[in-house]
C-alpha cells in the first residue's frame, strides 16, 4: 500500500469506529435558507455514470448515517481547486473576477475526462 492509500485507509478506519460509536457531526445549517456561507471553487462536472454510481453509494451510507446531509445528485460534482474557502459571512470582491478568470482559464482541464480515477470512498474525522 503507498502512502496516500495508507492515509485514506487510516482516515476510513477511524471514521467507521466514529461511525459506529454514533460519533459524528452533522451540519445543523446546510438546509437553512438563511445559511450566507459561500465559497469559490474550480470544479468539474460528472458523467452521469458516475453520477449514478455516486447515488448507489450515499444510499448505502445514508443507512449509516441517517442524519448526514447528502449533497442531491444535481448538485454532485469534482472539486479541483479552492479558490476561496467558504465562509460566513462570504465577502466576494467584484473587481477581483476578471482576475480569477485570467488566473483559472489555464487551469482548465484538457485532458480526457475518463482518465479520473476513483479507486474509493473515504471519510475523515474532524480531529484528525
């Protein structure tokens, strides 16, 4: 096992026993229309295989967790970069945009989007 799949392996291990004990945080605000946190990111949209395999999944952990907020389908996507963590309250600057699309538009992928790899799931306590 290489070293990044010893860490997902060490990070799942101790979120199933977190799992198990009933020991996990949900987030009270994720529904609440009045959440303001907001965030910028560079992302990527799914195919709608993955999309449905996704879906097969969270409905397995859904039995796991049943109060965990699960991100709908419509919503589920490939985070590829953090421009601006979210925050509350998120303070955007306007004059800053032209500056993101300049510095992003090289960032875009151009490679083949089946050559994503996926080789599994992982969760990760807060605390560690």
């Amino acid at each position: 096992m290489n070293e990044p799949e010893a860490t997902y392996a060490k990070l799942w291990k101790a979120s199933l026993a977190c799992f198990d004990q009933g020991r996990y945080q949900t987030d009270d605000s994720i529904l609440d229309p009045a959440d303001s946190r907001r965030g910028l990111t560079l992302r990527a949209r799914l195919s709608p295989a993955v999309i449905e395999q996704a879906q097969g999944l969270t409905a397995k952990l859904r039995r796991l967790v049943p109060n965990q907020y699960f991100m709908p389908a419509s919503d589920l996507h490939l985070t590829l970069f953090t421009v601006i963590s979210y925050s509350k309250p998120f303070q955007s600057d306007p004059d800053m945009y032209d500056s993101y699309v300049v510095l992003l538009t090289p960032a875009q992928p151009s490679c083949d989007p089946n050559r994503i790899y996926f080789p599994g799931i992982t969760a990760s306590p807060h605390y560690l």
